[in-house]
C-alpha cells in the first residue's frame, strides 16, 4: 500500500541523522551478471519462485533456489507468449543453474529473454518489452529475514543470442536496490510497520513499472511519496538494540527522507535520512535511532479539506485488524459479537427516550432539545481513546473521502487473508479499511464505520459508512460488496461499529 504518511510530532523530532553507509555490492559483478540457464522441461505446479538471499559478512548474496522458476520469451526472429522454465540447483555454484534444453528446442542463433521473478498470470498478449514490476505492500517476516525480498522484490532479467550448438547462457542482471534498515529504538517496543517518505511530499519512490527484459529499461506507471514495509507478526525490539529490516526499491536519486517506525501498541518514532544515489544490484545500510514522537499516524490523501485519514481503526494494533467497537456517542468499546449496547448511554433506562444530541420534541424519541448535531469531544470515541489531536469524522468528510478517491476490494490484503477496502487518494496515498467477518446470518449490514453526525431528521440514528449484506451470512463474494458502499443515515444510534479517526 503506497502512502504518505504524517508523523504525529514537531518537526525537530526529526532531525536525528546517522552516517550514510553503503553496504558491499549484493554479489560482485561476475556473479551477478554470469549466472548461467539453460531452458529445459518444467512442471509449473511443483515450482516456487523465490530465491535465497542472505546477509553474511557485511553483504547479501544471492543464490538459486531449488525448483526455481524463470519466464522466457523468444524474441528475433521467432517472438511469441512466455514460457515458464524449471530450473535446477547447480550443486558446485549456487549462482548458476543449468539445463540440458529438455522438452523445448533452442533455436540456434534466435534471441531469447528470461526475467525473475516469474508471472504466471502474464495473459498471452503480454510482451518482454512490458513485464510487470511492483514493489507494493512489500512484508517482511520476522527479524533480519530476507525471504520477502527474494521471494517477490529481486526483479532480474537478462537476454542472450542461442550458440550453433549446446545451450543458450542468460547472464541476468539485478534492476531493483535493497535497503537494510538498522533500526536502534530509545525503548523497547515491537516494530510493526515502517514508512519512508519523502521531505517534499514529492512523488519519488516507484511502486510499480513495466520492465523491458532485453534492455533492463524500466518504465515507471505508478509512483508515490512514500514506501512502506509492514512486518508480520511484529519484530521485538530492546531498548538501544540493533533490528535489521529489509525494503526492495527502483535506484533512486539521493534526497533527504524521512522515517517512521511504528509499533503495534501504536507508538510513534521518527527521524530524517539522507541516502546516497542507489544503483541497481546494490545494496545499502541505512542506520536510524530515532525518536519518539507521539502516537497514531495519519495519512494525506490529497483531500481538498485537509483531513487527514488514521492508518488504523481504534483498538486496532495493526492495519488488517477491526479494532474496537463503538455505539454512536459511547467513548468505551463494546465486544464486536454483540449487535448493540442494550444499556445505550444517551438513551433513559426507564423512559426509552434519548437524552442528549436531540434536534426536535418527539414523544417516542426525545423530550430534550439540546440542538447537538455533531459529537462533542468528550462524547467522540476518537478523541477519548487516541487524545485531542484526534476526532470522528463528520458526514461531509466521509463523503469527500467517498467521492475522491478510489475504492478497491481486496479480500487478501498483505497476504494476511483480511478483506477491506484499498481507499486511494489522487496523489497515490492510500489507507485500508477493514471489513474482516462481523456479519450473522442475523442482520443485514456486514460493515460500518461511525461518523460524528447526527441524523437530524430522526434522532434515533447517525451518518456511517455502510456496506450492505446479502443477508445469508456470505460476506465474502465480492458482488455483495462491491457496488452497495455508501453513506447511510439510517443505523441506529446504539449498534456497534468501527471507528476511524481524523485529524487535520
């Protein structure tokens, strides 16, 4: 998920700067560029594509995996779809893999392409000019692990003419850098998420691009302000210790950055970095020890407002989580499995009238006129819960948050098996919203999230984002979801939903 994101602290926070260091070549340049495939038989259902990459000795290696997977397109004079090869291990070198042509024949003196990692979803139409590159939602697991990198990240390629006779030799060349971010924390904590913008907001960082294989041109399609890392699990971190993390990026220009570290009590720590221009097939050290710098971060989404958007919901400890959950008006949170709080705050126990936020005298609904249309702090579950800096967004924020961006189901975000709404800014930030199993077979609606606004028409109710059900407890084809998103003024007042905090 691409963001840009801001630190909920003074800027001076951020003004901590370490040493720029640059770590050695990932492998020098032989064994980058002479790993040696041949094309071969394959059986595409027994192959993982992802190889080993491992930090020793102040540097990263890389090596084939067993059972690895490569895409391979003849180019001149025969051109056509991909093909996926199988390769195998070289037991003496680690950097190269061989074939003996197997089931597909090398034509001699024809041209070929091959690219890592391999796409299977590539459509027959899809050319080696235009192999897809993204560098998004990138997820590392656990400390000082690389396996996120050489699984999906270490983008290679490589194109070579077939000799008269014997086998063609691909000598693949890294396109992508690789950051390892030392991290020295001033308490111990666990490091669940890291975000790294640029000082100027400006969109710098490519998270996705279309590869040439025979030129190792890259064309960028999307880019942001930002790149982000999110680590599974959290990844322990004691006071004043080093945690190693790795980020997959294209080379870049060098220009002063800014970090955050998160962790998953929803801690803040911040600083600046300045990096050296990066090159692709190396990689570099970035060391931190940054500050804290308050709770909570929010995101530009480019709105007209200026509202800023949580990256999360209250409660939650990570971005995939529901959080806690609310009734409109209550400051403390109530277990999601119930359906609403039967001793609703604002509702008299003996009367069964409403008691305050009341814009009308209606006998079976309020007696009390106070004309409140809009939470007051100490009523708003954002502000209680994350401090002052923080509110529930009112009806028009939600809809300006509805009609200027984009909302796309995904229902595997990060891998992690959540479904949610990406919500996209048209400056390419974007923030996720949830919607993991809370629907019954009970109730009609599977989702919402609170706004601040009262509905002044009928009291009883208030403004909330509101995804409809199919009633039967089956939440997750998408055709339940994807065009019944909407703001809804009808959800009673003491139901229980999300809440998602903003902030200016």
């Amino acid at each position: 998920m691409k963001l840009i994101k801001c630190l909920v602290a003074f800027s001076c926070l951020l003004a901590s700067c370490s040493s720029v260091d640059e770590m050695k070549e990932t492998v020098s340049d032989g064994e980058i560029r002479n790993a040696v495939v041949h094309i071969a038989p394959y059986s595409f259902d027994e192959c993982e594509t992802r190889t080993d990459l491992i930090y020793k000795d102040n540097k990263i290696t890389f090596n084939w995996d067993d059972d690895e997977t490569i895409g391979v397109f003849p180019i001149t004079p025969y051109s056509g779809s991909q093909a996926y090869k199988h390769l195998e291990r070289s037991v003496n070198d680690g950097h190269v893999a061989t074939f003996d042509g197997g089931g597909w024949k090398i034509r001699p003196e024809a041209t070929y392409a091959a690219y890592y990692p391999y796409n299977g979803k590539l459509t027959s139409e899809t050319t080696f000019e235009k192999i897809p590159v993204s560098l998004k939602r990138q997820v590392q697991d656990g400390y000082n692990n690389l396996d996120h990198i050489g699984k999906k990240y270490d983008y290679m390629c490589a194109s070579a003419t077939a000799p008269s006779e014997g086998d063609i030799v691909f000598n693949f060349k890294h396109i992508t850098s690789i950051v390892q971010l030392e991290i020295t924390l001033p308490e111990a904590g666990v490091i669940s998420n890291i975000i790294i913008f640029d000082n100027q907001h400006e969109q710098v960082f490519v998270d996705s691009a279309l590869m040439n294989v025979q030129t190792r041109e890259v064309t960028p399609v999307h880019k942001s302000s930002m790149v982000e890392l999110e680590v599974k699990n959290g990844v322990e971190a004691k006071a004043n210790e080093k945690v190693l993390l790795y980020i997959s990026m294209l080379p870049m220009d060098s220009r002063p950055v800014n970090i955050t570290v998160e962790t998953i009590d929803g801690k803040c720590y911040g600083s600046s970095y300045t990096p050296k221009c990066m090159k692709a097939g190396y990689a570099y050290h970035w060391s931190i020890s940054p500050k804290y710098a308050g709770e909570h971060v929010a995101v530009d989404l480019g709105l007209p407002s200026g509202t800023k958007w949580a990256t999360m919901n209250v409660g939650a400890n990570a971005v995939t989580k529901n959080g806690r959950f609310f009734a409109w008006g209550e400051t403390l949170p109530l277990p999601g499995s119930l359906r609403y709080n039967k001793d609703y705050k604002w509702k008299d126990a003996n009367t069964d009238k409403f008691n305050k936020y009341i814009t009308y005298d209606n006998s079976n609904f309020g007696i009390l006129i106070d004309g409140l249309t809009t939470l007051l702090p100490e009523d708003d579950a954002a502000t209680q819960n994350w401090g002052e800096k923080w509110r529930m967004p009112t009806k028009a924020e939600m809809r300006e948050l509805l009609d200027n961006c984009m909302w796309n189901l995904d229902f595997d975000y990060l891998g992690s098996s959540a479904p949610g709404y990406v919500v996209m800014g048209k400056n390419g930030n974007s923030i996720f919203l949830p919607l993991n199993n809370i629907i019954s077979s009970e109730v009609c609606y599977a989702w919402g999230y609170w706004s601040s606004s009262l509905y002044e028409e009928y009291n009883v109710n208030a403004y909330c984002f509101y995804v409809l059900g199919n009633g039967n407890g089956d939440w997750r084809e998408p055709k339940d979801w994807a065009e019944s998103l909407c703001i809804s003024e009808g959800m009673y007042r003491d139901r229980l939903l999300l809440v998602r905090p903003v902030c200016k």
